[in-house]
C-alpha cells in the first residue's frame, strides 16, 4: 500500500507587485532611521505601529489608527526596527537602500520590485524603516513625506 504525503500547506502568499494601499502623516513618529517598526499580525488584518513615542494598532481593511496603547515612557528602546526584513518563511525580503534611494522586494532571491522614494511620495534618503506581513502581502514603510512631516506608507501585495 503506498504511503500517503500529506497536501502541503501554503505558508506565504504569491505575489509579485505591490502598489500603495493607504498612506497617513503621524506626527507622533520617532525620529531617525530604524526606528519605526511595524508588526502585522498573521492574518494579516492589523498592524502594530511601534516606536520610542508610542504602540498605536492599525486596522487594514477599515484602514483606521487608534490612538496609542501605551504610555511612551514604557517604550524606549534604540533601533528597534531595521534596514532589512523578510516575511514569516524567508520567501519575500524587503530592504532599504539609502544609497540608491530605492525600496527593494525580493521573492525567493528574485528581485520582484523596487521602489524609488519617489514612487513613495517620500523624501530622497528619508525612509526610515520596513517591515513585511507574515505571508508577505503587506509592506509598512515609515519616512518623510516633507520637511519633518513623518508618515507611513502601507502596500499591498497582488
């Protein structure tokens, strides 16, 4: 009797272009780079927006921020996010290139798209951190849309 192999489960998403889904100014941002962190859950409906100033939960389909979630005082910390992130397994990976200016997503070691700054709407050598949903649908960059003005960008996988 041959052995029966179970049907894999999908892990991560199949995407392969990601464009803006939301985009929102939060004066409240931390300052500086790798210092801005998003953590999206696996289900990918929130997003946890976590700095030195604050922990405030976004909600992805009703595209809402609340107010923060913690007394500011409890969250310090240093470089608490990071130039580079992948997803859950390893499949996509996302980084900043301050040199060039640009956002890259990569699948499976193939770059898939790249971002300029400008594509982001966001100033030239001001995007501060990235971060990647579990199954890599959903990209959360933090930077500077102008002058001081700190915002976030969320894309979305398709």
């Amino acid at each position: 009797m041959p052995l029966k192999v179970p049907t894999p489960t999908i892990l991560e998403g199949d995407y392969s272009d990601w464009t803006i889904y939301d985009s929102f100014d939060d004066a409240a941002m931390y300052v500086g780079d790798w210092e801005n962190v998003a953590v999206i859950n696996k289900e990918e409906t929130e997003i946890l927006l976590i700095n030195e100033n604050y922990a405030k939960r976004y909600t992805i389909a009703t595209k809402t921020l609340g107010s923060s979630l913690l007394d500011p005082s409890v969250i310090t910390g240093v470089g608490i996010a990071q130039a580079f992130t992948k997803s859950a397994y390893g499949t996509y990976v996302v980084w900043i290139d301050h040199l060039n200016n640009e956002l890259y997503i990569l699948k499976n070691g193939t770059l898939l798209k790249t971002l300029t700054y400008t594509d982001l709407n966001l100033l030239s050598g001001y995007v501060e951190s990235v971060s990647i949903s579990p199954k890599g649908k959903y990209v959360a960059v933090a930077g500077r849309r102008t002058g001081a003005v700190r915002c976030w960008r969320i894309l979305v996988g398709s």
